[in-house]
C-alpha cells in the first residue's frame, strides 16, 4: 500500500468516525435532556449488551483479521473463500447461543435491565448484536481487501440514521426510542455493506477446519479484547450496582466524551493493523520492517489525543452547565475521564503491534492483572466514599498504567534497546502530561468560572482553547521534528501546500 493511500484511508476513516461519533454523541446529549438521569441511565445499562454482544464471536472477527491479509498476499481465492465460509459459520452458531444465554439469564434476573426494559427491550437489543456480528463478517473482509470507503459508510449509515431515527422517536416512545432507532439503522447499515461487498463474499455459512483455525488464531486476541472491554467497562458495572440507574446516567457523560476522544486513535488503528500484517509478511516476518511506522503513528496519536484531551478538560464544565443542567454532577467525570483516552491511545495501538508480532499472550497476562487492578481500584474507591468522581479517577489511573505496561512491551517486541524504550516511553507520555497540567493551570486562572451568563461561559471556553492550542503546541513542538509531517500533508497534493507543483501519482 502507498504511504499516500495509507494517509487518506486512516484520515478518511477517522473523519468519518468523527462524523458517525457527533451523530451519536449528538443523539446522547440531546437524549440526556429529554428523558433526564434516570432513563438514560437505563438505556446505558442496555447498552452494555450492545457493547459485550461482539464477543460472543469468542474470537472469529480477530481470526479473519490475522487471517485474511495473509492468504490475500499468497493469492489462494479457493482457500480465502473457504476460510470466509468458516467464518460465518461461526458467526452464525456463536451469535444463536449468546443471544439465547442472555434471554435465559434476564428471564430468570430481578436486576435493574429486566426492570427498566423487560424481555421484549432485551430482544430487541439481542436483534442489534445479531446485525452488528454480521456486519463485521462483511467489514473484515472489506477491510482487508482495501475498501476503506465501504466501511467508512456503514459508520456514517448506522451513527446518523441510529442518532436521527432514534431522536424523533423519544418524544412518543421514551428510552424506547432509541432503542428502536438503532435496530433500523444497524438493518440498514448491513443492508448496504452487503450490496458493496463483491460477489465472490459468501453468504452460506460452511463449517470446515478453518472453523477451528479462525478460533485458535483469534482467540488470545479475543481474550485479550474481551479482557479489555471489562477493565473499560467494570466502571460501569460498579456504579450500576452501588450508586444506581441515576448515578449511572451522570456517570455516561464522562465515557460519551472519552469516547468522542477515542474515536481519532481508534480509526487510525483500524487501518493500521492490515497494513501492518502485510508489511511484516512482505519483509519476512521481521520486526523491523514496521519498526519506524509504528513508532511515528505512536509519537503522533500521543501528542493528538493528548491535546484534545486537554480541550475537552476545559470545556467540559461550562458545556454541561449550558446543555445539560440536571447532569452537573456529572461534570467533573467528563474532566477526568477525558484523559484516560490518551491512556487508552497507547494500549490500543500497542497491542496491534504486538499481535502482528505474535505476542498474543503477552497481551492476555497483561490484561487479566489490569482488569482486576481496575475493578478493585474501583470497588475502593466506592467503599471509601468518593462516589463516582473517585470511580473516574481510578479508572483513568487504570489506562494510563495498562497504555504503560502494553507498549514497554510493544517496544521490546519491536527489538529497541533498554535505552531507546525508555526514550519511547518517555516521549509517549510526556505530552499527557503537559496536557493534563496545563489545562488545570488554565482553568484556575482564567475568569468567570463561576459565571451564570451563557455567553460568559461561552467566552471562557473560547478564550481556554485558544490558550492552551498555544501553549500546549509550543511546548509539544520539538516532540514533532523529524517526524515528516510535512511530506504527510505534500501526500494530500494541496495546491496552497504544493505551490501549485504536483508529484507524479504513485501506485496505490
């Protein structure tokens, strides 16, 4: 793939996130108004089936990831076709038994889901995830064939037709609307990534030895997600359990805005681990043909996410003061949680790196002592009466100490020396910092904190990014240099960058 092709995907896809996560995070905002912290605290409760539904695959999407790249660059079509087959296959049986498993367990569950939504709202729910499993079936291969743009869609179709659908039907149907809203889109959203998928994809599930293949391959990596999405999720659980529905509605606030943060990194990742399995196939498995890749995307998302972080500290207070009002208390999550994305950042990009280089247990043993440090940090911090901005702090600290563990180890994978980790780890690091202890400097400093008048808030919020985009870029500036950020842009062939002198195009 040509650098210029890498550049747009990973920028396209990640603008197209953006765009489905403002949707989303549009549907969230105006939601939370609507129904207040109680119902919306339900409908983030339901959300975690939506969220654990994915993994009921135990491992076969990761298995196509590994998988499909590799038997595309040997050119074998008849075994790609059936290595696709078995896929679905196991699509189809592992999505029948976890939707029958949940069924099971609401119907013989008192909790706070069978209470606010009933069997009828976890049907519905159980029918998304089916959607979704099948829609990844169809993304993986799309993905690794090279058809970003495809993919791209299908999160532009199922965050704006989920956000739009799902906010007019509020009104008349509560909750329930949203609920209602994303089982259209995601139909929808498959519908269309079946039509822009080649006919030679297939559609009839046939088990095979490559059944077993995709799970044994895609297991550790799966264990490792899975592992991954309770440490990110166990916050919820905790505050679901001990602090309530409303406790939990104030609590989302701060995950909606970690997750507009993540979606950037998260993008980019996406189109990073395909092209990393090619180049360490194409250079003979060898760590160093994607050494200097690795490291550059690493040093860029760190200085990124970390600034956008630092904005979103900023603002965060006066926004919901302004558009939330009834989620006040739910402030002071956003602020903090905001900064575990950069945590987050280094964790997820890491762990493609160490996957591609066959370090899959690595990742596993990481992940089990992480998520149990992350509940017990959180379940303390419950105990010890800190509510949920405690529960926030000790989540944040969780991130920031996995990102840590996972590329220490990622950059021994990568064959650095002692001392080159160390600087690594050092320059990946550094701007969270100088995020996280400029913008509280500014916030202190800057007037009207305790303003009513919006447009005062306005201005503070205004004034604070425009401070701290200088400050912070300034102080981050030398961690850049070097880095060919300049022929990244020449790569976008913009006249005003070009000064009108185009480079010949280039294979992609």
């Amino acid at each position: 793939m040509h650098p210029r092709k890498l550049i747009r995907d990973s920028v396209g896809f990640a603008a197209t996130q953006y765009v489905a996560r403002a949707a989303l995070m549009l549907r969230g905002v105006i939601a939370a108004r609507l129904l207040g912290p109680g119902p919306y605290g339900a409908w983030n409760a339901l959300n975690l089936i939506l969220d654990y539904g994915p993994f009921s695959l135990l491992g076969t999407q990761q298995g196509l990831d590994q998988a499909v790249p590799a038997r595309i660059v040997d050119g074998d079509h008849a075994r790609l076709m059936q290595l696709a087959r078995a896929g679905l296959f196991n699509i189809v049986t592992t999505s029948a038994v976890f939707a029958s498993a949940i069924m099971l367990y609401v119907a013989r569950s008192s909790g706070s889901i069978r209470t606010h939504w009933g069997l009828d709202g976890v049907a519905v729910a159980l029918c998304c995830v089916v959607l979704i499993n099948f829609a990844y079936y169809h993304l993986t291969l799309q993905r690794s064939h090279g058809d970003i743009g495809s993919v791209s869609v299908w999160f532009v179709l199922q965050g704006a037709i989920g956000a739009i659908l799902g906010l007019s039907l509020v009104p008349w149907l509560g909750a329930w609307g949203l609920l209602w809203g994303w089982l259209v889109a995601n139909a929808v959203a498959l519908a269309y990534s079946r039509w822009r998928s080649p006919p030679s994809i297939p559609i009839v599930p046939r088990a095979s030895r490559d059944s077993l293949l995709l799970l044994r391959v895609g297991f550790p990596m799966f264990l490792y997600q899975g592992l991954s999405l309770i440490m990110r999720s166990v916050d919820r659980i905790m505050v679901l359990r001990f602090v309530g529905v409303e406790g939990l509605g104030f609590y989302s606030l701060g995950l909606m805005a970690l997750t507009l943060v993540l979606y950037l990194p998260d993008s980019v990742s996406y189109v990073l681990y395909p092209h990393f399995l090619r180049r360490y196939r194409e250079g003979g498995d060898r760590p160093e043909a994607i050494r200097e890749d690795a490291l550059r995307s690493l040093r860029v998302l760190t200085v990124t996410i970390a600034g956008l972080c630092g904005l979103t500290f900023l603002g965060a207070r006066e926004a919901v003061a302004m558009l939330l009002p009834k989620f006040i208390p739910g402030a002071g999550v956003v602020r903090v949680l905001c900064f575990g994305a950069a945590g987050l950042t280094m964790a997820n990009l890491s762990s493609i790196l160490l996957m591609t280089l066959g370090r899959r247990m690595h990742l596993v043993v990481a992940a089990v002592f992480m998520t149990a440090a992350g509940a017990a940090l959180d379940f303390a911090a419950l105990r010890a009466g800190y509510g949920i901005n405690g529960v926030a702090w000790a989540t944040f600290t969780t991130y920031a100490v996995n990102g840590a563990v996972l590329l220490w180890l990622a950059c021994g994978a990568l064959r650095l020396p002692l001392g080159r980790r160390v600087l690594e780890m050092v320059w990946a690091y550094l701007p969270l910092v100088v995020s996280l202890v400029l913008a509280v400097a500014l916030d202190a400093a800057l007037p009207g904190r305790q303003a009513a008048s919006f447009a005062v808030r306005a201005g503070r919020i205004g004034l604070g990014a425009a401070c701290f985009v200088v400050l912070y870029g300034a102080a981050v500036h030398p961690l850049m240099r070097g880095l060919g950020l300049r022929q990244v842009i020449r790569e976008f062939r913009l006249p005003f960058v070009e000064n009108g002198q185009r480079p010949p195009d280039a294979e992609s």
